[in-house]
C-alpha cells in the first residue's frame, strides 16, 4: 500500500478503548494545555484581528459555530480561523517536533463537533488520529522541510486535520485516505514572517485546519485523490524536503512510537527554541544581577540557531520578533526575570534593548537540541557559565503538572481558579461530557 493508505488504515482502526493507557492521558494532557492556553490568550491582540476577519469573511451572519471568546457564531471555516489563532495567541499551546498541533487540532475538533452535533466521546480517538498522522511525517520530514523554508505546522498540520476531522465524521479508509491526500495537495506555508516580525505565522494554523477540514469534507463527498501522494514525483516530500527520505519508515513504527510520547509543553510565552535560553539566563540572573553586561555568548544547536528570527538584535516593534529572537528572550530574563506576555511587548526597555545588541547567538554542532550554553561578561572581567541540559522528557508534563502551569498562567492573567477547576472536569471525563462544557468556559472568562 501506499503512504496515505498506510495512514489511513491506521487512523481508521484507532478505538479510544483499546489505546494504551499512557497515550490516552497524553491526549487528555494536551487538551487541557490547549484550552487553559486558549482561555488565557483572548487578549493578546492579533486574537481580535483574526475574530474581525473572520466574520468579514463569513459575510458577519450568524452561524452554527462559536468564536470562542469573542461571542459570537458564524460559519465554521471564519470560526476556526478565529479560534486557532486565539488557541496559538500566547505560544505556549504544545509541540511535536517542529509542529504545533495541539493549536491547530483543538479548535477544529471543537467547531467540528459543535456544528455537527457529534458526541464528545469522538474527540480523543480524532485528537489521537491527527497527532499520529502529522506527527509521523513531521519526525521524518521536518528536518528537511524546515531547512527548505516551509513552516512544519503549516504542512503537516493540514495533514493531521484532515486525519483529525476524518476520524471525527467516521469516514472508511478510502475516504480517509482520499482526505490525507487532499491535505499533502493543500498543504503550504512559510517561516519569513519569523525573520520580519510579522503576524502570518499567527493565522497559518487556521488554515492549516482549513485546509484539512476542506480535505476531509471533499473525501467525503467522493473527491477521487492520489494515492502516491507523498512519494510521487512532485508529491508531498519532493515538494516540501526536497531529497530521497526512506518513505517505508514513516509508516512502520505506527502504534509503536506514538508521536504524542514526543509532545512537549512550554513553561514560558516564548518560541520552543528559547525555552532552554530562558531558564539558563533565570539560572545566572542572580550571579550579575546589579553588575554590567558587556557581553554575553549563547549556543545552540545550529537547527535552532539558524532558524528564521532567532538571531534578531532589534529594533524591535512586534510581539512576533521578541518572543522569536534569542537575544531579546535572555535579555529581558537577565534584567526583568520570568517573562510574560506583556513584558515581551515592552519594545522600549533602553537596558534590554542595548543588552540584547550584545549577545551573540552561535550555531554549534556539539550542543544537542533544547541544550544551549550562556556566558556572560561582565564589566569586571568575571565570568559566568552554565551548560543548560534539556530533554524532550523535561517538558513532557503529565495532569498535575500541566494543571499547575495552567493555574500559574490563570493567575498572572486574572482568570477564577474555578475555570480551571471547571476545565480539569472536562478533561477527567471527556467521553462523557458535551462539546459546548467546553465552549461554555470560554463565555465564562
């Protein structure tokens, strides 16, 4: 069989029931960082221009679908767009590899649901179907396509959204198959808004699920799509990673590895790459706090280092450049301590700006993914050093924990602990509960 059938076989024979115990909880961990995530990023301010876009889009009727946060309800394609901007708005919503798909996933199953009246117990099976698919071809491809300038959440998360929404309406195989084709034939998106500072990355998970939702949607009608869709000549990964992948190997660990065992949660309202920057500069703040900086050396490995934005010395006018750029992310820890959301969007700060010019970002080959090294100087001649060493383990938060970042976030934004509380019910009996619980905490803030 081909790519796409081998995906869809799979997608089709998951059953909430039979899931190992531990993937099942992974799934329930990254609703609830989605969600409390989403809850907490309604004010960032790029939420409301998707909203106002959105409902232009949909001509301002009413629809069967909720904005969430803003209210309102419209069509689903405007609602989803809306709602996978606000669920990616902070950052800090989950990651698999290069791809961020619990953002892009979440806020589709949720409309999907909604507008179609479909039970919630099909939200963790779908959930799972889209983490496994995009996460499949993300830990083979994402390298490759990453280097060749394509953003990993804007392709291969319209391939989880179409397995995701597939899953969702119950199609067959065929038809499953016929939507991750149609997906690998939509799928597109660029990582330049990361060098300029603008906002496209914001919306592109919107049309990520857009476009897989349109995938699903023609496969159920009985669009005819190519089975050779990844490995073809001018298929999917010619495309996007431009060189000779062993194309057997992203299908055969299925149900083995699970790619939701790679999903990693951020502590801090920065890129992924910076999270290990962040806690290495919190670990020396203390040791030159009140002396001067001269100079300051970070090191990362060169698939961080060189990615677009992160190297970034200012100006700086955009929340989008800061919470990308290196520099400014151990620049304001160093001065101001943890980071936040509205912190990273004081873009006149005359001491981070002059100390984020000073530091320089080396790519370095001998340093592993998530690690990086800080040394700084400091007006005296002194030193000082740490060798930050992070794993993909480290960030793989269960319950408890999640529901603590989650409860922290809560507090610095002002939210009742009896929305979380509220959430963490939802979460515990999903199965059980009604997709509008979860439409309803978002009324609620």
């Amino acid at each position: 069989m081909s790519v796409v059938e081998d995906l869809a076989e799979f997608a089709v024979s998951l059953d909430a029931g039979s899931l190992p115990e531990r993937i099942r909880e992974r799934a329930r961990v990254c609703v609830l960082n989605g969600v409390g995530m989403a809850l907490a990023g309604t004010r960032v301010p790029h939420v409301a221009t998707a909203r106002q876009a959105a409902l232009a889009m949909e001509g301002g009727m009413p629809g069967p679908a909720t904005v969430l946060g803003g209210g309102r309800r419209t069509g689903i394609a405007g609602a989803i767009l809306a709602n996978a901007t606000l669920f990616h708005a902070r950052t800090q919503d989950d990651t698999c590899g290069a791809a961020h798909f619990g953002a892009t996933l979440l806020p589709l199953l949720i409309n999907l649901l909604e507008v179609r009246g479909l039970p919630s117990a099909v939200l963790l099976p779908a959930l799972v179907a889209g983490y496994e698919v995009g996460g499949a071809l993300e830990l083979h491809g994402a390298a490759s396509s990453s280097r060749n300038g394509f953003r990993a959440s804007s392709i291969y998360g319209a391939v989880a959204a179409a397995a995701a929404a597939a899953k969702a309406i119950g199609l067959g195989a065929r038809e499953t198959a016929a939507a991750i084709a149609n997906a690998m034939s939509f799928a597109g998106g660029s990582v330049v808004a990361f060098s300029e500072g603008s906002d496209e990355w914001r919306y592109q998970l919107g049309i990520a699920a857009l476009n897989g939702l349109q995938a699903a949607c023609l496969a159920e009608a009985g669009s005819r799509s190519a089975r050779s869709a990844t490995e073809a000549r001018g298929g999917f990964l010619e495309i996007f990673c431009r060189e000779t992948l062993d194309v057997g190997a992203i299908t055969a660990s299925l149900g083995a590895d699970w790619a939701l065992d790679r999903v990693m949660f951020k502590p801090f309202p920065v890129c992924a790459f910076n999270q290990g920057p962040v806690q290495a500069a919190l670990e020396l703040a203390p040791h030159v706090e009140g002396v001067g900086i001269v100079r300051a050396e970070l090191r990362m490995n060169p698939a961080e280092a060189t990615y677009a934005g992160m190297d970034c010395r200012g100006p700086f006018s955009t929340l989008s450049a800061t919470l990308m750029s290196a520099p400014f992310c151990v620049a304001r820890t160093l001065i101001h301590g943890t980071p936040s959301i509205a912190e990273m969007q004081q873009f006149d700060d005359a001491g981070v700006n002059a100390l984020a010019g000073r530091i320089d970002l080396v790519a370095d080959a001998d340093i592993p993914r998530l690690c990086c090294e800080l040394k700084i100087t400091t007006a005296a001649g002194a030193h000082a050093y740490v060798r930050m060493v992070r794993q993909a383990a480290d960030y793989s938060y269960g319950i408890d924990a999640t529901e603590e970042l989650i409860g922290s976030v809560f507090r610095t934004e002002g939210i009742d602990d009896a929305i979380l509380q509220r959430l963490v019910r939802f979460v515990e009996h999903m199965e059980r509960s009604e997709i509008c619980d979860v439409v309803g905490l978002f009324r609620a803030t």
